[in-house]
C-alpha cells in the first residue's frame, strides 16, 4: 500500500510540473534549418569536444529574474592550459570585463561567464577566486577573468544585483557536456529580444571530412532589439511586431556569442572567425542598435595550439592554413543565425519585475508563416 501512495504522489507530481511546463521546440524540430552544413549530435556547443557549460537560474519572489552562465573550453585547469583566443566587437554598448588582455595576448586563461550587466564585477571576482583555488594555481598573482552581460532589467530588479559569489560557483561547479539547456536559463533567465522572450540558445556545425571535419559550436544570450527575420522570413512584421512599428517597441539590448572550434587556430585566424559571427547575428534582423552590446568571443579547443605553462622556451604550434578558413566561416555564420532562433524558441512567457509579462514567442504563428513562405524542410 505504502508503494502504491509513493507512486500516486510521483505521478501527481509529474502530471502538475506537466500543467505548468509548457513544451517548446527548437527551430529545427520545426523544420527552421538555415544553411548547408549539418548541426552535430546535440546542435549545441558542446559538440566541440572538451567543452562544459553550466547555468544558474536564479527566479525568486515576483521580481528577482536573473542568472549566471559559465563556459569552459576544456576539463582541465584552464589557467595552466591557455586556449588562443579573440573577441570580435559589433557595437560596443556594454561591459565584457578581461577584453584588453584577451585582445593584447590573444589567450583566454578562465572560463567564460555570463550573467547580468550589473553582476558583472561580482561574477569576474568570483571567477578569480574559482581559478586561485585550482590545484596548480596556488601561486598565481594575477588572473584575467572574461565575463560578459546583457541588462536584463525589464524582467529582474537588477539594481539588487541578486547575483551571489555562490551562484557563480554554483554555475562553474555544475558546468557539464552533452546537451546544453537553452531559453530562460542561466544568463538568458530575464531577457527579452525583438519583443519577445529569449534567453539562451545554442547550436553546430560540422565540417566535411573534405574541409577538415572540424566542428563549430555557438552559444548566445540574446536581448536585443530589431526586425525579427527568420531564414529570410520577416517574421516580425508578420505579427506586427517590430522596431519603429510604434514607440513602445523601440528596444536597444546586447548579445553575447560565444564561438568554439576544434580546428587548430591562432588569436588572428580566431578574430577573423568571430567576424563572421556577426553576419549570423544580422541575418536575424538586428540593425545593431545604439544601445547594444553586440560582442563574439571567439576561442579554439584544439590541443594543437594550446598555450600551457610547462611549454619549453621555444615549442612548434600545428595551425590550419589560412585559406582554409572559408567552410569555418560559413559554419559560424550558420550556427550563430541557429543558436539565435532556439533561444526565441526555447524560452516561454515569463512575468517578472513590476509584474510586467514578456510573451514566448508563438510558435504554431511562426510555423504558418514560414510555411506560407516555403521555408520549413522536414529532410
């Protein structure tokens, strides 16, 4: 009798958490599969072997709607084990604290974090003292943590600046492989972009074996504003919801897209990569605006080019020739326009700070109009 109580509770539990969860797709469950190149097994950035992601959801009372997320390029103690890296600046409306060392020395010595604009110090301090506690780093004196923020003000109080030492340990702690969860999550828990609610997203590309077989992951946190396309479908003004449509949609916002790669580049071939990502972040229809932070870093995980600290005085780097950079460019461009649309898709409605709602993008609406312009595929 006991086991039959339990099991009743379980699945009256289940059936609730159900009612209250609403399921949401990505665009390519829908049949939205922009480009040429197939995605890898979980479409997401962690196809690109070696790299972890970890989320922090913080969602307290009516008002607090915010969160860390944390990137690591490879297991092992970064700051011994540097990875090449670049970052790539579309407008610069924003904070990415550690910019100037990665820019001077093309490396990236911790993990990437994002979360909000105003827990950026909080989340570079707490960075440092994850990277000084490593086993290994018990004499570094200096440490340059990347972190990077969109404001999501419109649904968390972010003036409280909720964001804790502990929920940063928290994100780095649990960081993991496999598939990566996307929409209101981690540093995506608050924001909004095009009107509608967003978060993260994530996505991949994999080379033929004939263009090296490389993979190209992306990871964003979108909150920005603009004219939402979808592979060519102009979406937004289809619902009638779009920058310069009426004075309360003038939004300005950020993005944050992280690129890694496993095909052995420098800092410069990286820069050149993160470039391109921007070509996949204007094909959603972003003009840029004055107020957003659009900013790509760019890193490789490929053990051909790591920067280690036990490395001779002179030791030789296997890097791929320049002009076979081409298929890696059409890959971000392909995998940051994606990555993009999950974190619409992936994200439901959400009501937050002052009680204000920011509706989940509808998807049986977009599914009519892509339809109706011959952009969904199921091959």
């Amino acid at each position: 009798m006991g086991n039959y109580l339990i099991f009743l509770a379980i699945l009256l539990i289940t059936m609730v958490l159900q009612a209250h969860t609403e399921y949401r797709p990505r665009a390519r469950d829908i049949g939205i599969k922009p480009g040429i190149f197939n995605p890898g097994k979980h479409n997401a950035i962690t196809d690109v072997t070696g790299i972890k992601v970890g989320h922090r959801t913080v969602i307290e009372g009516d008002d607090i709607r915010t969160g860390v997320t944390a990137i690591f390029p490879h297991g092992g103690n970064i700051f011994q084990e540097k990875v090449p890296a670049a970052i790539e600046l579309g407008n610069a409306f924003g904070k990415l604290a550690g910019y100037p060392q990665v820019q001077e020395l093309g490396e990236l010595e911790t993990p990437i974090v994002l979360t909000n604009t105003l827990s950026t110090w909080t989340a570079a301090t707490a960075t440092v003292e994850y990277i000084m506690q490593l086993p290994g780093n018990e004499n570094v004196r200096s440490v340059n943590p990347v972190v990077g923020e969109t404001n999501d003000s419109r649904l968390n109080d972010i003036r409280g600046m909720h964001v804790t030492r502990e929920h940063v340990f928290d994100a780095l702690k649990n960081a993991s492989d496999g598939p990566v969860e996307e929409g209101a999550v981690g540093a995506g828990t608050g924001t909004t972009a095009f009107g509608w609610k967003s978060g993260i997203g994530t996505s991949s590309r994999v080379l033929p074996d004939r263009f090296g077989g490389y993979t190209v992951g992306v990871l964003v946190q979108s909150n920005y504003g603009g004219i939402l396309t979808i592979d060519g479908v102009p979406v937004g003004k289809e619902l009638n919801r779009y920058m310069f449509h009426n004075a309360a949609e003038q939004e300005d916002g950020s993005i944050m897209i992280v690129v890694a790669t496993d095909a052995p580049l420098t800092s410069a071939y990286l820069k050149r990569l993160a470039k391109r990502a921007l070509i996949g972040l204007g094909r959603t229809g972003t003009p840029m605006t004055h107020g957003s932070g659009d900013f790509v870093i760019a890193f490789s995980t490929s053990e051909k080019v790591r920067i280690r600290a036990d490395a001779p005085r002179e030791y030789e780097q296997t890097i791929l020739k320049q002009s076979e950079l081409t298929p890696l460019f059409q890959a971000v461009v392909e995998a940051t326009e994606e990555a993009i649309y999950n974190s619409f898709f992936k994200a439901e409605t959400m009501t937050g700070f002052r009680g204000i709602t920011v509706e989940a993008l509808p998807v049986e609406e977009v599914k009519e109009i892509m339809g109706k312009y011959g952009r969904l595929t199921n091959e």
